[in-house]
C-alpha cells in the first residue's frame, strides 16, 4: 500500500498551481504547502510528534523494501528520481537503446502514431516504470529510428529475394470507403511471395505507399514496375495477383441490410451500393481500367480468388432484392439484443467473442464474417426470442425460412472463404477444387424462398469463375497439389495433356551434369571394404510423362504441399520446378489486405479522409515485423 505524509493531515482547500491547505490530525495546526512538496509536512511530524514521524519513516522502509524485491537484483532496480545517485542513462547505454527499441516495436505493431512519444500520459508512465530512461523525441523516433528499421528489412528482402528462382507478387491497393470511386489519394502495397531452398514459403512487403490518384491504373503500373526492379526480380516474377477491380473503391462486401452493431438510425441511413449484377457482369470484367492492367501486365495477371468470390455472392444478392427485408429485421434484432441483454445470456449462442465491448470490425468486417453471426442467430432463434420484450422485433414464420434456406445456400461460398483467407500463405491449388464444389452444391440444392440467389449465385459462378476449370495454371497448380492430383477429372486423359504442355512451359531439363551428381554415390572410405557389394546402376533420367506417371501413379496425400515437394524433389526434378513456381501464387491478396482493414477500423471513416503521416511506413514495418523480429 502506498504511504503519503498527508495521511496525518486533513486537507481544508486547494488552491492554484496545487497549493493545499491542510490542518494536523493530531494538533489541528495548519500548514500550507504545494502537494507535490511536503517538506512542511514533514518537518511539522518530526518536531512535534515524534511518535508518529519515526510511524512515517518505517512505512516508508517497508515501501522500499517492497519495490526492490520486486524489481530484481541490486543491479537492475529501478531507482526514483529523488533517490541519491540518481542518473539518467545515457544514448549508449544498452538499456537505453532496448526500451527505445520496446517503443518503437509498440508503435509499430499497434499501428500506433508516433507522436506518442509527446503524449503526457504516456510520458509519466515511462517516468514511472524506468526514470533513468531518456525519453526519445518525437523527430528522432520519425527521421531516425523508423528510417533505420525500414533500411534493415529492405536490406534483409533484398538478401533473400537474391536466393529465390521465381516469386508471385500481389497488388492491393486501399482507399477510405468515405472517398468514394472518383479517384484520391490512397495506399498501394506491393507483396512477394517465394519459396526458399528449404521449401518454406515467404511473404514479404516490397513497398507501401501512398499515391495521389489510385484510378490512375498507369501511375499504379509505372510504380509497380520501379519497385519490382529496385529489388532486383527482373526475370523473376511468376504470376502478379490483383482484384479484378483493382482501380476502384474495394470496401469489403457484407451482407445487404445485415449491419450489426449499428444503431437503428445509422441502419436506416446506411443505403446499399449495388454492385454489377449478373446481367452485366461482363460489363464490369471489360472495364477501359482493367485493359489497361491486363495490356500492362500481360499474361502474367491473374485476379484474385477469394475477391471473385465475394463478388458472386453479391451478385447473387443483387437478383434478390426481398432477402434484403429480412436481413435488415435480423440487424434490428441482433443490435438490441447485444445492447440490453447481458453478455453472459448470449455465451452458448454467440460464443464468447460478442458483448456489447466488442468491437465492430471482429464479427462484422466481411460478408462470411457476418453470415456466421447470422447462422447462430437462426440456430437459437426460439431463446432468443424468448428473452426480448419487444414483439416488433420478433421474426416472423416468412422471415425464418428465408433466413434458414439463406443460411444453407450460402454455407459453401463460407467454407471457400474462410479457407483462402486465413492467416497463412494458401495458394491458387485450392481455386479448382472450390469451385467445382460450389457448382455441385448449387445444382443439388433445394429451395423455394432463396431461388432468385441461386440461380444468380449459378450465373455469377459460370460468368467469374468458370475460366478457372479450363486454365492451364490452374489445372497444374491442383494436380501438384498431392491431396488433390486428378482425382477431381472427369476427363484425366485431357488434363494430362494439358498437364505436359504447361509443365513443358516452365521447366527446365537437367543437364547431364546435374543427373551425374545426383546419382553418383558420395564418397566412402569403406568403398574397398565393401566392394564385392554390386553397386546399383546410375540412374537415367526421367522424362517429363514419366515423372507425372509416378507421380499420378502414388495415392493422394494430406501432407503439406511445400513438404511433399521437398522430398519428392530428388524423384520428381522437372515437375518440383513447376510446382515451386505455382505454390508461390497466394489465392487471395490477404497479407496487407488485413492490415489495410485494420488501419480503415483503427482510423474510421473521417480520420481516413487524408492519410495519416508516416502511415506508410507503419504499415510496410508491421507487415514485414517478423523479419528483423522473428
């Protein structure tokens, strides 16, 4: 418990700049004094109640002893600024270095503003925790430490970009939702993904930073092209992947009508903005902005899986305009029920991660996102029900199957979802398979509300996605993928052949030399002891269709990709070249498309109306974080 001199005095009045007036518990003698200098207090104990004072003193000790066992050895106690021999430490000091260090780390993971370091609160309790420390300015922290750190990771990209044979990169780009499709200023994040001689898959980010107009797919192209030859991946570059609609405003896609955590007049006034429907899907595919990215980047551009996606599920909500209605009576209902029932009601049906302090964007911030909150709710509809007083609230029998078929119908574009937009590296290998999933469900489905949806969901998927059955690419990609192989052809004698045509493309054959190596035995001191053992013949080398025979000849396996590759790589030479190229394409642009949603949540929708300071730089730091701090 902390002791305080004034514990002996009644405080009368305060007055300005602290000055306290205050009256002895024992005497009634006032003394006035400033309340952060307590020497009159101290001195009026000592001369008239000594009793009391040598109380004080002892207190006092105990305090003391108290806060050095507490913070260690002699050597590494934490010292106040009143205690005798009391220094600051000094720039080269080790400790110095490492709390600026732990600062500057914070700022960075917590996409916190620098300026931090200014902030009184902030200040004291630094003061508190180490008094010795010298706090950093903030123009150090912004022209000094930032640009080191950033220094560093550049160096250690480049290092390791030195190594790889190939890599995929990601364009993302990020604009405030507030500023709308007309251009503006915005954010562009450059992303590499390669796969090292271990076969470990690595992503780092190559570069973010902000642009005057982002419609402007040239300047976007032309800063592309600096940095792709500023890290040296000239010859390198596999794939590039970017959203189809990569010019334009790429808010996340919710459900139309389904805001929760709003307020009921902020549902009234959110309006939904239709995206192109399926009726003129085309269109939107063929915009003047997106031959532009294609006549720039060429061949090498493929779009962004799990964007696709999303884009089919709206499509199909757009068809179906009365599922609208009862979305919106679901928000209405779950809004009140997390503002005035106890969270401790709701655990069994949302689960712990949903009260009324939890944020917004954790179960709101992407269409798959909310259709699970919505599952729950029609899953425990009864007790909710149950446990409401409004009866205008309460759904009725139309309402509840409407939801329920919405639920079932959409259940699979959920699964697909959630399992190209993780926290890991999840390739284009999954693309195929998910979409001949999605068309099986929608074909075998039954329904008599959400029929409208499927049939837009059925248009949507063969207008957006049905390339990716015929693509060469994609075909490789889900063949080399060892739980998959061809187990998912209809017509294997056709995919073979495509499979030898694409892997011809990107494969390069062994020179003898190489075969020679791999087959030579090393070298043995007991060669002699052992030599009436018939040594096995070098092996010849295999051609193309017969390693893709082996290869196709073994079951499917749920090892990791990357890891059957590696130790296949010695059996199948020519078709791990290929498979270390496509594993490095990601199926979705999630990596600095998460921190981007983090920074629009952090910042909300009027701060984003002009960029931060230094935001650029906080983002390329957090996103390669692991980096320099594995």
């Amino acid at each position: 418990m902390a002791v305080s001199i004034l514990d002996y005095f009644n405080i009368v009045c305060e007055g300005e700049n602290g000055k306290i007036e205050s009256n002895c518990k024992t005497c009634g003698t006032r003394i006035q004094a400033k309340r952060t200098v307590t020497s009159n207090f101290v001195t009026h104990l000592k001369r008239k109640h000594q009793a009391m004072y040598d109380e004080f003193l002892r207190k006092k000790d105990v305090k003391r002893e108290a806060m050095q066992t507490c913070t260690g050895p002699p050597s590494e106690r934490i010292l106040s600024q009143s205690a005798p021999g009391f220094n600051k430490f000094d720039f080269t000091d080790p400790r110095q270095a490492l709390i600026s260090e732990a600062i500057t780390k914070m700022i960075i993971r917590d996409l916190q503003p620098p300026q931090i370091v200014e902030y009184e609160g902030f200040r004291e309790l630094l003061q508190l925790l180490e008094p010795r420390y010298t706090l950093v300015p903030y123009p150090y922290m912004q022209q000094q430490l930032l640009p080191t750190y950033v220094s560093q990771m550049q160096l250690a990209t480049k290092q390791a970009l030195k190594g790889a044979e190939s890599c995929s990169l990601t364009l993302d780009l990020w604009r405030s939702s507030s500023m709308g499709n007309n251009g503006g200023p915005g954010l562009l994040g450059v992303t590499c993904h390669f796969i090292n001689t271990d076969w470990h898959i690595q992503s780092a980010l190559l570069a973010c930073f902000p642009l005057s107009d982002l419609s402007n797919t040239q300047q976007v192209i032309s800063e592309f092209d600096a940095i792709s030859e500023s890290h040296g991946m000239s010859g390198k570059v596999f794939r590039v992947v970017a959203d189809p609609s990569l010019c334009e405003n790429r808010s996340a896609f919710l459900l139309p009508g389904f805001n929760l955590n709003w307020t009921c007049e902020e549902i009234e006034e959110h309006s939904w903005n239709e995206q192109p429907g399926p009726g003129n899907v085309e269109v939107a595919l063929s915009s003047t902005e997106n031959k532009s990215l294609d006549e720039c980047l060429g061949k090498s551009r493929i779009d962004c899986f799990a964007r696709l996606l999303a884009q089919c599920v709206n499509d199909g909500f757009c068809a179906a305009p009365h599922v609208l209605t009862s979305l919106k009576k679901a928000s209405h209902l779950f809004n009140y029920i997390i503002g005035s029932v106890a969270p401790e009601k709701l655990v069994h049906v949302f689960g712990s991660g949903i009260s009324t302090n939890c944020p917004r964007s954790s179960y709101t911030d992407r269409w798959n996102a909310q259709l699970k909150t919505l599952r729950q709710m029609v899953n425990s509809m009864d007790f909710l029900e149950d446990i409401i007083d409004r009866n205008e609230l309460v759904l009725g029998n139309l309402d509840k199957a409407v939801l329920q078929e919405l639920v079932e119908v959409l259940e699979p574009f959920e699964e697909a979802s959630d399992m190209v937009r993780g926290d890991k590296h999840v390739s284009i290998s999954l693309a195929l398979p998910c979409v001949l999933g999605l068309r099986k469900h929608l074909a075998e489905v039954i329904t008599q509300q959400c029929t409208g949806i499927v049939v837009a969901l059925s248009l949507a998927l063969d207008l957006r996605l049905a390339g990716i059955l015929e693509d060469p690419l994609y075909i490789t990609a889900t063949t080399l993928d060892p739980q998959f192989k061809l187990s998912w052809s209809s017509e294997s004698d056709w995919h073979k052949q495509v499979l030898l045509e694409e892997i011809g493309k990107h494969s390069l054959p062994l020179s003898p030399m190489e075969h020679h190596f791999e087959t030579q035995p090393s070298p043995s001191k007991r060669c002699k002891l052992f030599s009436f053992i018939k040594q096995r013949p070098n092996s010849q080398a295999k051609t193309v269709e017969q390693e893709l025979s082996s290869y196709l000849h073994e079951e499917p396996t749920d090892e990791d990709p990357l890891q059957y590759w590696k130790r296949k790589s010695v059996d199948f030479p020519l078709l791990s070249q290929v498979a270390k190229k496509v594993f490095t394409i990601p199926a979705t642009t999630t990596l600095v498309d998460q921190i981007f949603n983090m920074v629009s949540d952090k910042l909300g929708p009027e701060k984003c109306r002009s960029l931060p300071k230094n935001l650029d730089t906080l983002i390329y730091l957090k996103a390669n974080y692991r980096i320099l701090w594995s």
